[in-house]
C-alpha cells in the first residue's frame, strides 16, 4: 500500500475505534451483532491494517448499531 492509502486506513480505522467505544461497546460485541464480521477483522479495521470490501462496511455497521453513512462521515483532510 502506499502512504496515503495507510493514512486513509488508519484515520478510518481511528473513526470506527471511536465510534465504537462511544457506544460503549467492546470488540466482541460488535461481533456479537454483526455474525459475519471476526474480532481479528475489527481489530485490523481499528488499526488501520485491513483495506475491506464494501460488504465488510456494511457488515461492520451493523456490529456497530450505526448506518453505514455514520462509517463514512469523516474528513479525510
């Protein structure tokens, strides 16, 4: 990956961590949630190590209780 596409992947990844924990909940239970989506994909997701397909938004989403479009408002400046 390049460096910009790692910056773009740890800022996301930063937002879903922090989505996450305002909700109060743990890594678990947004795998408890979703059923299609792993701990270790959260994990990855939260720390910026995983480019995801669409699908895995979605999925992430629903562990999270949020709309997709709540994963995607955020500035990437």
């Amino acid at each position: 990956m390049d460096v910009l596409q790692d910056e773009i992947l740890k800022k996301f990844g930063e937002h879903v961590k922090d989505l996450r924990l305002k909700s109060g909940l743990k890594q678990h239970d947004v795998v408890l949630n979703s059923s299609k989506i792993t701990k270790a994909t959260i994990s990855d997701i939260e720390n910026g190590k995983r480019n995801f397909a669409f699908t895995t938004l979605i999925d992430l989403a629903k562990g999270l209780n949020v709309s997709p479009k709540d994963l995607l408002d955020i500035n990437f400046d």
